[in-house]
C-alpha cells in the first residue's frame, strides 16, 4: 500500500527522489515509457534494443522498461516483436539488461498477449492490418470472435485455452529474473489480451470470464497471481492499465479503479495508468490528458502509479508529482527526442547534483 506522502522542502526536487518498491530503489521518478520497436528477429531483442534502451539509462532514467513483449510467439503484436518464451530471447535480454543496470539504472520487462490485436504489420510496411498465416502471421485469439476494427476475427478461446494464459505469463516471470530484471509490468492495456477482457467492448462472453467487472477481471488477476508465485517476494510487480476506453459503452475509471483496488491484495505494487486503445474512441488528447485518470487510480486503490501522455517539461512532470497525482512519470515520445530528457530536467530545475551522470559525459554539462 502507499505510505502517507512526507512533506517536503521547497528545495527538493520530488521527481529526482528515489522511490522504494519492495526491496528495490529506483533512483529517480522519471521513468521511460514501454515503446515497441518493432525490430526483432523471432522474438530476439538486438543491438537496436541494446541502444535504444541503453541510451535512456546512460541519459538518466530511473526505470527503463521494455517494449511489449510476447509470452508466447501468438502474443506478439506483430511478427518483429520481442518475446521471452525460450533461450535464446532470455540470454539476449540477459546482455541488455546487464548494461542498463551497469548506467546505474534499474530495468523491467513489459509481459504481453495481444491477443485479438496480435499477427499485425509494423507501422511503416506499406500494408495494414493483419498479417495473414501464408505471410508470417497466425490465427488471432480473443474474449469473444468480434474483431479489432480493420483487423480479421479472432477465435473466441476456450475455457481450455484461458487457462492456460496465467502459466505462459508465470513461465515469462521466471526468465524475466534468470536474465536479471529487476521489474516485471503486466500488461493489461491498449487494447490487448487482458484489456480486452476487461473491457464491455471486446468481452461479450456469458461464463465466469464475462458480464460483470468481477468476471471481466478475473483473467487479468489469475495472470498477476501466477506472476506473482514465480517472481522473487522482494521484486516488485506492476500493471499497465487503460483506465477508460472514452466511451460510454467502454471500461470507465470507476471501474479500473476497483480493479487497482483488488490487485493491491493480490501483491501488485504500482499500476501504470495510460487510456484507450480497444476500439475507436474520441479522446480529448492535450498535455497531461491522463493525469486525471492516474489520480483516481491513486486516490481510489491506495497504490502508487505512474502517470503517462503527454508529458513534456520538467516542471510540468514535477508538478504533477507535487500535486499528488502521481508517484513517478513516464515519458514515451518525449524520450524518443531527447533521451537525456532527465539530466535535462535536472538543469532546468535546479538539482543538477541530484542526478548521475556517466563518466563519459561530466566533462561536458548542460
């Protein structure tokens, strides 16, 4: 549970505070933001990953998680996702994960299924929606058999097949430690597998997985329960949710926020709280649009979180901290255009001697 906020000096930059999940420090609130790449061969991260990630930590970061990663190979979103189903995957995130921790920051594999949304074409190939079988791409999943707008059906999965997934998502947590991260984040966002079963919208089953927001939860808590068993006590286990869907006919924050609430006695230790993703919605995008939704989750289930979207400026990323909104922040974007967003912020205000910098870079401050 959260403990009650200290009331700090004006002199003291909260965003560059340490928070203590469990048995682990993160040195600093500014966190970077799960981003698929969409670059990986069989599920194998490379020196892309390697860079990518490794920047961010050398820039400042505290928590540097991973893009999506698949499970099972059906789980992937496309087929050049990464994955840690097998041994190759684990010992190539195993390199990554020993660099970014050696740039003084900590590191968390994001643990996905897509799927209703899985099997689709990477953003810049020139084709769309779902990739078919005879093109490197497979038979989709879901709730129900009711389709992702512009993508082919899926298969409604069977009670066999449900039962199942908390396993695959257990078996993830289990290389996720041999290869050494110190986070793992559940993924039950964006309109994939475990959102989707949250969500009125893509959930029309009429058996203990569907109707009420009980059922509708329950895949996702079977899956944080299983990872929780597999993951060492003294690591701490995360959440990304969508907290509404923007409609009126969609998962609302009321209810998420139960969600949070439950999984809080389930041992999840911080939810990461982003929006949308599981049908077309109109969304009031704006600077700091979600932080709304972050408080809520924070006020009504007793646990930390991240906030996320649209975040730019240091003071605003501060302010959202100070305002009790939130417990740390995520940058996506953001970070893409400047991956030393957080020695940044540490100049602008004024706390430039509370952050790392690497060796390699002292010589030469903003």
């Amino acid at each position: 549970m959260r403990p009650a906020p200290t009331p700090l000096p004006p002199d003291v930059t909260l965003l560059l505070e340490p928070l203590t999940l469990r048995g682990l420090t993160i040195p600093n609130r500014v966190w970077l933001a799960p981003m698929c790449q969409y670059s990986a061969v069989d599920g194998v991260p490379d020196d892309w990953h390697l860079v990518h990630l490794g920047a961010r930590a050398s820039g400042g970061f505290g928590l540097v998680l991973t893009e999506a990663t698949a499970v099972v190979p059906e789980g992937r979103i496309s087929p050049q996702d990464t994955g840690l189903w097998n041994d190759e995957q684990q010992d190539a995130w195993a390199r990554i994960v020993a660099f970014v921790q050696a740039r003084g920051a900590r590191i968390g594999v994001q643990l996905a299924h897509a799927g209703r949304k899985a099997s689709t074409y990477r953003p810049w190939a020139e084709q769309r929606g779902t990739v078919a079988p005879a093109d490197g791409g497979w038979a989709t999943q879901g709730p129900s058999a009711d389709a992702f707008p512009g993508y082919a059906a899926p298969s409604a999965m069977t009670l066999d097949e449900i039962a199942k997934v908390p396993g695959q998502f257990a078996d993830a947590a289990r290389r996720a430690h041999d290869a050494g991260f110190d986070v793992v984040e559940v993924h039950a966002a964006h309109g994939y597998l475990l959102h989707q079963f949250l969500s009125p919208l893509s959930n029309r089953r009429d058996d203990e997985y569907g109707g009420a927001l009980e059922n509708r939860s329950r895949l996702l808590v079977e899956v944080v329960d299983a990872v929780r068993r597999a993951w060492p006590e003294d690591k701490p286990v995360l959440v990304r949710v969508s907290a509404t869907d923007w409609r009126e006919d969609g998962l609302t924050v009321d209810e998420v926020t139960q969600v949070a609430k439950e999984l809080a006695a389930h041992g999840v230790d911080l939810v990461d709280v982003s929006s949308g993703g599981n049908g077309p919605a109109d969304i009031p995008v704006g600077p700091g649009y979600q932080v709304p939704a972050a408080r809520a989750v924070r006020d009504g289930s007793g646990l930390p979180v991240s906030a996320v979207g649209l975040i730019t400026s240091p003071v605003q990323a501060e302010q959202t901290l100070r305002d009790g909104a939130a417990d740390a922040v995520m940058l996506g974007r953001e970070a893409l255009r400047d991956p030393m967003w957080p020695l940044r912020a540490a100049h602008e205000l004024g706390a430039v001697d509370d952050l790392r910098w690497q060796p390699q870079y002292e010589r030469a401050p903003f």
